[in-house]
C-alpha cells in the first residue's frame, strides 16, 4: 500500500479539458438549454489517471462537508473540485492495461487508467456533478447502481438517456439523498464492456452519524469490488462472451498474491464494503472472527436485525458492508468459500488422476516430451509448489507463499493483518506474524500412533438397522460410472 497518493496519479493530457459536446439530440441528457450554457461557462475538471495497482490511501478532504475516507483495495479514490456548491468529478471511459497479478497484465476497458475505476467519495446532501467521457471505440452509458436521482440521470442508454457516443462528454447532477455503498458501471452493451471491467465503487458518507441507527465510526473502512474474467493463458484480452466458465477470479480486478492485505490495529473497529459485479453468488469468509452486516444495497441496517456471522453471501449486484473489532492479532485469511474461486486460470473437463500410478508411462512420455510432469495423482497440492513452464502473460493455478510454504491460493484471497500498536494511518504490509511460543501447530514427536484398519481382503458387513457388525464378507472390486449433466463447466452452481 502506498500513502504518497501524489505518486501515483496524475493529471489527464490537456486533450480531456473540454467543453461539453453540444451534438443532436443531447439536451434531454445535458439538462436543457439553460443548464448546458451554465454548466460549459466553465472547463470540465481534469481527470486524473492511476499509475499502479497499489492502494493508495487517500486524505480527508481539505473542502467540502468533511468525511473519513474509505480505502479502496488496489484502488484509489477520484479527487473532487468544489465549484460553486457543487462538488464536481471526471471519469474517462476508456482502454487501460490492469496487473491482476505479478506476471500478468490484461488489456481491458475502465476509467482513468485503471480497472475498477476509482472509487467516488461523496456526503449525504452534496449536489454531485459528474462529467463522464467516452474515449471507447464504442458508444456508452454510466448507471449509478443503487442511487435515488431524477429519472433522467439513472444512465441506462435507450431509456433514460441517448448513448455517449465516442468522444462526447456528458454531465450527470444529482444530490446524494442516501448515505450508504452504492457502486457505478454501464448500461450499454453491457455484457460486453462489464465483462471488460468497467465498474467503479461508490460511498456515500452520512452527513449526521448520529442521525443513522447503530451507525458507528469506523477506524479503517475499506472496500473492493468482486469481479472476473475468462483469459485465455497466454492472452491478454478477456472472452465476452463467457457466461459462468471464468478463471480468473478477482478483487478489484486483482488475483491473489497481487490482492493487498487489509492492515489493521489491534482492538480498531473496521469495516470492509463489497459489492458483487460477477456473473454468480460469491460466499465471502473471514477467518479469526465473527462479523455482523450493517449495510446491504437499501442502506444501513438497523441494530435489531443484525447477528453474528463468519461468512456473507453476496449475489450478483448487492452490496455488503460487514463490520468486526479486530481483537484477535495475527494473519487471518479472508476469501470467497467457493474453492476454485481461490485458484487461477483453472481448466475445465479436466480427468481426476487420484491413486492412479502412471509413474511407468511418464517414462515414455519423458522420451517424446521431456518436460512432461506427473500431475494430479496424489491430488493437487504439488501445484504449489511446481516451477512449471507457463505461457507467457499466465499466472500459476496455485500460488503465493507464507512464512511456512505455498498457500497454494489464488484468485479471490488475501489476509487480514491484525496488529497491536499501529498509527491510525499505517497500512504497510507488516510483514508475516510473529507467533507467540507454543501457538503454532506442530508435528506430533511422542509415541507412535498405530491405527488398526480392516483387512483389504475382506471388508466387515454392517446391520443397517442397528449399526452392529454382522460378520464379514470378501471385499469385492467394484466398478462406478459416474456421469455428469451436459454442458460440462460451472453451469450448475
């Protein structure tokens, strides 16, 4: 994580400052008339660009109503410009290249140089004003998922407004009526330019905490985006057309090692927002401690219908917030519980070679190929631990390293790093957890443990009805077709 947020951002080229696009059949979208003329009196505010896949951790803001900023995992936040009461953003829709991970890059569409966009930080009352220019090579709209807003700023193209054609800017005004955790993302040819990685998130700040029920302050608030893609290993460019068969799960369109650990203060109050722009369901899992929902997509909830959980279901467009005190140190993982949501660049109708011994045939083969490796019959831990020849722009299926070997994860992971005596400001990685003595599970070093097994020649029979051994049979070879529903893939979650 990187404090300098200077760094790692910079101001657009001075081709984005323009005025607003005056073309045919735009006054509906720009607000009439008089709205256009007093809105271009003025240059649309700059549009920075992210430099990097770091977090950057972002400043209370030196004008406007004030606000603890959330931090976005690998993300940042789009500085605002206060301009005559109104609180004023750029975004660029446009290509941009995004790291998932060390090793891979992936040419995808987002906003201001990176994918997700920057997350947009606002306070209950502001009247928002939002430039937003197409540099696509195709026509776009923004939708701002969760907002209450005049119908005709609710951004789905065809029905609320014309497209943004490339290289026009269109201008969205709004007052943020509701404090909570909303997100942004097209309504234009939607499967194809979300699948691209257009999405942001977006928070609004209650004006009165006070006024909210059960609200409570957080000391570290973040937030992240989940989101996937189907890259072909090799490729660079995301398949569009690709329903539920993804592999490369992501966090803010980052795969673990490349995802940053959420650093915390022993005993601090955190808060981490998700929202889900996937195709499917994502059970997202905290390890060390229980956490309660205080957020969903209507807004904050209220006390009395909150309890205790490890594990939060997010569908396809919710939003969560979950809040927790981090009272337990140490390095906690937290992750979605699908388990090949926490691997990479999986393939699919792939044979389980479990207990099948081809250690004769990998001699042969070794003569024709001789790079050729026994994989997947002891299961598939050694992925982990494998220097495997990849194709270029490919990350491992496993990966990742702890203080005691591979993690063997990837995709939708990374750690909660709980530390005692942290600045408020200190998101640096604190390195791996030092273990308290004897806290550590170890190998057992005292007597030997015999555990009797039945004879492999003959196998105990059991009296259903009373669970009582009734004798013994010879074990008999038996043979089991299984067969799978069609389609093959995810289809069936």
């Amino acid at each position: 994580m990187n404090p300098d947020k200077d760094k790692m951002m910079q101001p657009a080229p001075a081709a984005r400052r323009r005025f607003l696009t005056r073309g045919a059949g735009l006054g509906a979208t720009l607000l009439g008339a008089a709205a256009v003329s007093r809105v271009a009196q003025a240059t649309v505010p700059e549009a920075p660009l992210a430099a990097s896949a770091a977090t950057v951790i972002s400043k209370p803001p030196a004008t406007g109503r004030p606000y603890n900023p959330v931090v976005t995992l690998n993300g940042w936040t789009l500085p605002a410009r206060m301009n005559q009461g109104w609180k004023e953003f750029h975004l660029v829709a446009e290509p941009v290249v995004r790291e998932i991970a060390p090793g891979m890059k992936a040419h995808l569409w987002g906003y201001n140089g990176q994918s997700p966009g920057p997350t947009i930080e606002v306070v209950e009352g502001d009247q928002v004003r939002l430039f937003v220019t197409n540099k696509l090579p195709e026509h776009t709209s923004i939708h701002w998922h969760g907002q209450r807003l005049p119908n005709g700023m609710d951004g789905v193209g065809g029905l609320n407004q014309p497209q943004i054609k490339p290289g026009e800017t269109y201008v969205y005004e709004f007052v943020a009526r509701r404090a909570g955790t909303f997100m942004y993302h097209p309504h234009a040819d939607e499967m194809t330019q979300m699948a691209m990685g257009m999405m942001g998130f977006w928070v609004t700040h209650p004006k009165d905490p006070s006024r909210v029920p059960g609200y409570q302050e957080a000391d570290r608030d973040f937030c992240f985006l989940l989101n996937a893609y189907d890259i072909e290993p090799g490729s660079a460019v995301p398949k569009i057309m690709t329903m539920l068969d993804f592999n490369l799960w992501t966090w803010n369109s980052r795969a673990f090692p490349g995802i940053d650990p959420l650093v915390v203060g022993l005993n601090e109050r955190v808060r981490i927002r998700i929202g889900n722009l996937t195709m499917t369901n994502h059970p997202i899992h905290m390890h060390g401690h229980e956490f309660v929902v205080t957020g969903t997509d209507g807004g904050y909830t209220p006390p009395t219908a909150r309890w205790p959980e490890v594990t939060v279901d997010i569908g396809v467009g919710q939003m969560r917030a979950i809040e927790f005190d981090a009272t337990e140190p140490g390095d906690w993982a937290f992750h979605c519980h699908k388990s090949h949501h926490t691997m990479n660049a999986m393939g699919h109708n792939v044979p389980t070679m479990i207990g099948v011994d081809h250690r004769d045939v990998v001699k042969k083969i070794n003569k024709l190929i001789p790079d050729y490796m026994v994989m997947g019959e002891r299961g598939m831990a050694d992925m982990g631990e494998m220097e495997m020849p990849l194709p270029d722009n490919t990350l491992p299926m496993m990966t990742g390293q702890g203080q005691f070997g591979p993690l063997e994860m990837g995709g939708m992971f990374t750690v909660i790093k709980v530390r005692e005596g942290l600045k408020k400001d200190d998101y640096k990685d604190p390195g791996p957890y030092k273990f308290p003595a004897g806290t550590v599970a170890s190998e057992w070093t005292g007597k030997p443990i015999n555990i009797e097994r039945a004879p492999s020649s003959r196998a105990t029979e059991i009296n259903p009805a009373t669970g009582k051994a009734i004798g013994q049979r010879p074990r008999q070879n038996i043979v089991v077709d299984v067969k799978k529903p069609g389609g093959g893939g995810h289809s069936h979650h």
